[in-house]
C-alpha cells in the first residue's frame, strides 16, 4: 500500500467495488447451482474465495511501522471504523447462535439483544472520546499511565488476558466447526486451519491488517446475514421488509404456542444436548426475579462491552476525538442492522415450523413425512436434530422435536425452500464473522503483553523492529494456545462468551470510568479495584458453577459480573478515599483528557 | 489563562450534564422497560406484545438515535466552549 493517502480518500470506491465484486460472486455461485453444482463445491466456493480476499487485504497491509502496527496509523475515518468494529463485534455466536437463543428462550434471552446494542452508549458517553484523546496503544496503556506504576499496568493486562482468552478460544471453535462442515475435514484438524486464516490477516500488518480485513468481513457478514431473512420473507409471503412487519407473527405465534400446547406438554425423555420447545416466544413473566435476571443479565452485557479491549482499541484508530465519538453511533448502527433482524429471523422461523397452514410446517404433521424432509434427514445425521415419537401416535407433537438452537440460522435456509448456494452464503457468514472477531481478541492479546509487558516493563529500550517481531511472535503463541484449548471442545460457544464480558467489567469497568471521570481516583484505588474485582468474580463464578453455591437472587454464572463489579467499585471507592490524592501532573492529565483540542496526552509526554 | 480554564470548567460542566442525561435515558430504556415487560405486554403494538417489542427493537432503536444525537449535542458543546479540534 505504497499510495496509503491516495487508498484512504479511495476507501468508499475500493469497498464499494468489493461488495459488488462479491455479490457478482453470489451470482456466479447460484448461476453454478442451476448448470448443476453440487452444495458442497459451493459452501468450498465461498469459504476459500472469501479467506482468499481476507488474506490478500492482510498481505497489502503489512506493516514495521509501531503507529500502524498497534493503531492503524490512526487514520481510520468514523464510518469505516464503525464496519470494522461491527465486525470485531459480532462474533459467531452473534451469527449463529442469537436467534438460535431466541427461538429456544424467547423474551428472556433476548437480554442479549438489549445488552450487547445498549452498551455502546457507555462507550460513547463515558469512555472512547477520553481514550482517544489520551493516545495510547492499549487500554492497560491507559491504566499503566493514568494510574502509574507497572502494578497497575500488571493488574490491567491480567484482566485484558482472561476475558479475551475465554472468548478468543470460542471464537476460534467457531471458525473451526464451520471449516470442519465445509470443508469435510475433522474438527481437530479444522481448528489448526482457521487459525492459519485468523493469523494471515493480522499477522503482518496487526491493527492496520485487522481494520481493513475487518470492513471487508462486516461487509460479507451482514450481507449473509440480511439475504436469505429477506428472501425467505417474501417467497412464505411475510413481507418486503420483515423486520418492521412480524408483529402479527408474533400474534400468531402465541395462537398456535396454545394450540401446540407449548409449555404444557413436557420432553418424555430428555435428549444429551438438544432440547425440545417449552418457552412460549413473547411472554415475559410477571415474576420479579425472572425482571431480576433480565436486567441484570443486560447490566453484564453492557458494562462488559464498555470494557473489552478487543472493543475500546477500535476506537484509537480514528484521527481525532471527534471522530472516535462518531465512529461510535456507526458502530452502533453497523450493528443494530443484525440484532434487530435476529428476533424476526427467529419468530418467522419458528411460524414455518408451527403454523399449519404454512406449506414448510412439520408440528402435527405425520412423523414419518416429517423424517423425509431434506433438511431434518441432514440435520439428524449429524447429531443436531432428533425426533422421537414418545406417545407412539405417529404424529409430531412440539415435546418430540428436539434440536439445537445453533442450528436456527444455519437450516432457516433450507426450511424455507431457499436454494442451497444461500447455505454457502450463511457458512461464509458466519466465518466471516467468526474470524473477525477473533482476529481482534488475538491482537488484543498479543499487543497488551508485547506493549505493556515486553516493551514498557520488561526492556523499554527495544528498538522498533525488535519489538514488531516480539508482537508477532506473541500472536502466533497466543493463538496457537488458544487453538490448543478449542481443540479440547472445553465450552458450549455461547457460555464462554458470556464469561468474557463478566470478568472485563469486574476488572476494568470502574478502574477505566473513574480514571475518566473521577480526578481523586489513584493508583491504590485502582489497583485494589481490579485485583479484588477480579478475584472476587472468579471466587463467585467458581462457587456458583462447581463449588455447588446457590446463586444469589438468580445471579448465576452467566451474571457474576454484578459481583465483581460491586466488590470492584467499592474496593476502589474505599482505598482510593484511605490514600493520598493523585499529584498535581495526574490531575492536570484528567484535566487535558477531558478536553478534545489539542495533542494527544501521551504526544506531549514525549 | 484564567478565562481558558474558566471555559473549561464550563466545558466539562455541560459535557457532564449531557452525559447524565443520556445515561438516564439509557437507563429507562435498559433496565426501566425491561422490568415492566410483563406489565407492557398487555399492550399491543401492530401486533406485537410491547414489552417484546421493547427488547427485541424499541429499546435498539432509541440507543441508535440516541446516539446520534449526543454526537451532535457534544460536538456543539464543544465548539461553543472552544475546545473542538481544529
């Protein structure tokens, strides 16, 4: 990228010649199906096509310069870094797993929504501005220099470390069971092959790489994502724009859920791993714990957000504070396109399989049509789909279909009639997605130890070389132990995922917004908040999981941030008030953080 | 230098009550709604039960506006007081 001025005015002309290059490729794939391709060549089709194009921005974008390395050079414009950050967001288990959840959980789950659109309100108005106009690197950066001292910086990498270990590991599970359903190799082999994808795109160019492969993946994902709900919509007549059309779904949802007898008929027997219908789709209970657990799950979700690095680093890349505060609402945006359609995608899903009416409907109907049809045959071979005719009637009732809700976004393809290079489109989705996400949990990782450990603690007087080839050598170990760990299959997908937001908040949360927005908080004060948030969220997350504790008020290990968080504000409250007030030089740099004009804190120090 | 710091002071007093009006706004639309959804459900909103319709959009779509606005609400606080970038 020898033009770098000339490819960034060029941006929206080079992205837009991409996404039609790529719809271009979705129609030579189906032109493919019609002259008689099998299904399995076209999932190949799109899976290396689009590995082979993320690699290529990766190669283009390789990088010795630290600026570009750890920051994109800082000239990623607001529009554009809001793709990038859509795509770091939503990981597989946003692609695939969410309507799955909502299918499956109904009102309850959709906590996930609210909590993973909402906390970007916290990113905006309480953090990124401030980071932005700081300068660093990395957020332990931040904590290392606003607080001081390297215990301090320790204690931020620490957390850094296990929320995004946790969550990279699932990522990369991710990326590997759709290489393994694509491809046709064995998952164990699978891992090792997508970590050789996530790592072209970083590897060489590391933030720079990551923010461009990024934008191409948010591209194909949504595209992937927003098709076949669009399709599928208008061929089973549901309308042209589904999302703000499904409410009478929904109505019709809850007639037939009492027709079914949802709810009342229980699973006879239960089935390792899948489950059968139980939840009605849109009652929520008047029970105040069952209110409990809803916010509290949401107050784990945002806080997280607002405190993942993976996330927050994004947000050094833009050219200036106001456009880090910008990039934030696109982000947003970006993202919102998915999870609004998530819920639609799973009601209109779930009234193909109910609805009797509906040609594609399969409750009530004779169990031994049911078994003919292509998609249950597939899906039952391997393992995600069971039916069992538990009263011996011969006709399917809604507590004899079991499946796994993973499956929702994946099959709603093949339900619905839609033909079978949409089902290449979704894969490439949900890689896409995947991979993107972790890609930024990799960087983040590697850069917190190779910044903040290597450089700042252990040998300030690395030269720059030394130190990109440190933080490579460091990416490639993190995600070969992270390959190492999916390849055990530890964790279902979404529980991990829902850790690594509880322990970002219950070690960083209050550290980072009190850095912000309170002068009086120091270096004690922050240090016994993280150290305490942390341990204390294990301790209960431990307790509640193995140590056979009964969670409190329905706070169970999907919510132990609530705790750690709690134990985090006050350890930090009490020490920061028990010590002395930071000197005059912090104060002064809270005071310049807060304003946008001006260098950058971290500039004026050198 | 007296008059720059007084426009600071300013600054951050504007910015800090932006900030706690957005935070209560997202607040009601986080937590507030949420904890009603039973209650909400009983009303009907083109079909949809309310407090569904709270949580699977309603609540996504005041944070996507929301947003949007305090962007430029905080960009105006910021060229008033002189401390915008240039």
């Amino acid at each position: 990228m020898a033009m770098k001025g000339t490819f960034i005015d060029n941006l929206p002309k080079v992205y837009g010649m991409y996404t039609g290059g790529f719809l271009v490729f979705i129609a030579l794939m189906a032109f493919a199906e019609s002259m008689g391709m099998s299904a399995e060549a076209i999932g190949i089709w799109f899976v290396t096509f689009t590995v082979f194009i993320y690699a290529y921005i990766g190669w283009m974008s390789r990088t010795m310069q630290v600026d570009a390395y750890y920051v994109a050079g800082r000239e990623v414009p607001p529009v554009f870094n809001g793709m990038a950050t859509g795509a770091d967001w939503m990981s597989g288990a946003s692609f695939v797993a969410m309507a799955g959840g909502i299918y499956m959980g109904g009102h309850p789950y959709l906590a996930f929504v609210v909590g993973w659109t909402g906390g970007y309100v916290l990113v905006a108005v309480l953090m990124a501005p401030y980071l932005r106009k700081f300068g660093c690197y990395t957020v332990p950066d931040f904590i290392g220099t606003r607080y001081g001292g390297n215990l301090a910086r320790f204690l931020a990498v620490l957390v850094l470390i296990v929320a995004s270990f946790t969550y990279v590991t699932a990522q990369i599970n991710a990326t590997g069971t759709i290489a393994a359903a694509v491809l046709q190799i064995p998952f164990e082999l699978a891992v090792w092959i997508a970590l050789g994808a996530i790592l072209l795109c970083a590897m060489l160019g590391g933030m720079r790489a990551v923010t461009w492969t990024q934008v191409a993946q948010y591209i194909v994902l949504i595209i992937a994502y927003l098709v076949p709900v669009f399709w599928m919509s208008m061929k089973q007549g549901f309308g042209s724009f589904p999302q703000f059309e499904y409410g009478a779904a929904v109505a019709k949802l809850a007639e037939l859920e009492v027709m079914h007898q949802v709810g009342v008929l229980k699973p006879v027997a239960a089935q390792a791993g899948l489950s059968a219908l139980t939840v009605k789709h849109s009652v929520a209970s008047s029970d105040p714990i069952a209110a409990f657990r809803f916010v509290t799950l949401v107050a784990c979700m945002m806080m997280g957000t607002a405190s993942l690095p993976h996330i927050l680093m994004r947000y050094f890349t833009t050219p200036s504070v106001r456009d880090a505060r910008r990039s934030v609402a696109w982000s947003l945006l970006f993202i919102f396109l998915l999870y609004f359609t998530a819920p639609a995608l799973a009601t209109l899903t779930k009234l193909q399989v109910l609805d009797p009416s509906l040609a594609t409907s399969i409750i009530g109907k004779s169990i031994a049509d049911v078994n003919a049809l292509d998609w249950v045959v597939k899906w039952s071979n391997v393992g995600f789909l069971k039916i069992v005719d538990s009263n011996g009637d011969g006709i399917l009732q809604i507590n004899e279909f079991f499946m796994r809700g993973d499956i929702v976004v994946l099959a709603t393809p093949e339900i619905a009639g839609l033909p079978a290079f949409i089902s290449g489109l979704v894969a490439a989705g949900g890689l896409a997605a995947a991979m993107s996400t972790a890609d930024g949990l990799l960087l983040a990782i590697a850069n917190a130890l190779s910044h903040d450990l290597y450089y700042k603690m252990i040998d300030p007087k690395a030269d720059t070389k030394k130190r990109l080839i440190v933080a490579r050598v460091l990416l490639i170990g993190i995600g070969a132990a992270g390959s190492a760990v999916a390849s055990l299959r530890l964790t279902g997908i979404l529980g991990s995922v829902a850790w690594a937001f509880d322990f970002a908040m219950s070690g960083l949360f209050f550290p980072l917004v009190l850095g912000v927005w309170w002068k009086r908080a120091n270096r004690a004060g922050a240090c016994a908040g993280m150290a305490v948030g942390l341990a204390v969220g294990s301790w209960y997350l431990y307790m509640v999981k193995w140590g056979g504790m009964a969670p409190w008020w329905g706070i169970d290990d999907l919510r132990f941030g609530i705790i750690g968080a709690l134990a985090s504000l006050i350890a930090m409250v009490v020490v920061t008030l028990m010590t002395a007030p930071p000197d005059a030089e912090t104060q002064a740099m809270v005071d310049e953080i807060r304003v946008p004009k001006g260098k950058s804190v971290l500039d004026m120090s050198h | 230098m007296s008059s720059g710091d007084s426009q600071k002071d300013n600054h951050w007093h504007r910015t800090k009550g932006l900030m706690i009006l957005h935070l209560s706004i997202w607040f009601i639309f986080s937590f507030v709604v949420h904890w009603f959804a039973s209650n909400l459900n009983q009303i009907t909103f083109f079909g949809w039960p309310l407090g569904f319709y709270m949580a699977a959009q309603g609540s996504l779509i005041v944070f996507v506006v929301q947003l949007f606005i305090f962007v430029k609400q905080q960009e105006k606080v910021d060229r008033e007081c002189g401390v915008a970038e240039d």
